[in-house]
C-alpha cells in the first residue's frame, strides 16, 4: 500500500483492501512514521484500483505514489492494467517516472471505504497494548 498522511490522519491506498487492524507490524510502522503526539491515528482506506491477482501489490503502489506526486487524485484512477508493468519499466529505463496510463472516472466516487483508529500510547508511541 501506498500512504498519504497529515498529522493524526492517514490515507491508505491498498489495491488488496487488507486492514490496518489485521497486521500489528502495519500499525507499528504507522505509528513510527507518523510520530504524532495524538492518542489516536485515523487510517481512511481509499477506495483505488482493486489488482485483480496476488502479485501486483508493487506495481500498483508505485503507480499511487507516482500518482500522488504528479497531484493525481489516486481515487479518481483506473490504470490499465495491461499497460502497467511495461510502463513502470520503461519508465524505469527512462530513469524518470510519469504517470501510469489510465482513465478518469468522471463522477466523485465514494473517496473512502473505511476509517480505521489506532491507539497509541505516549512515550514510545507504540501500539496500546
């Protein structure tokens, strides 16, 4: 998955839908990365692409991240799945990454399909345990 955060608040873009809450070590990093002084992290999981097998978790978090630097709003996109790997190596042999080809879904989507918290306790802020 790929994340997007502002203090307290985290997007999560997980073209797998997995919780937050189902892996300790994901909460764990949250809570690392995120260094916040709040008792509580929000996670929203944002309604993305779906990869429709087990082995494109990589590919479709690079094309979110490239997604979200380019100002793209990743809930907005649907790539094309068969173009996907062979532009993330042209890209890669390009040395310079660019948008994944996809299309625009015209109409606001639902932008999350679940909120998530996560307790964390003050002085390592660690999971609550």
């Amino acid at each position: 998955y790929t994340l997007d955060a502002k203090p307290s608040h985290i997007n999560v873009y997980d073209s797998m839908f997995c919780s937050i809450s189902d892996h300790t070590s994901n909460a764990d990093q949250i809570c690392a990365l995120m260094h916040s002084s709040q008792p509580t992290i929000t996670v929203h999981h944002a309604k993305v692409d779906k990869q429709i097998n087990g082995h494109d978790c990589g590919v479709y978090v690079i094309a979110f991240a490239t997604s979200l630097c380019y100002g793209q709003h990743a809930m907005s996109v649907h790539y094309d799945r068969i173009k996907m790997r062979r532009h993330l190596v042209e890209c890669l042999e390009a040395q310079k990454m660019i948008p994944f080809p996809c299309n625009y879904e015209e109409k606001s989507r639902q932008r999350f399909v679940k909120n998530e918290d996560i307790h964390i306790y003050c002085h390592c802020r660690g999971l609550e345990s």
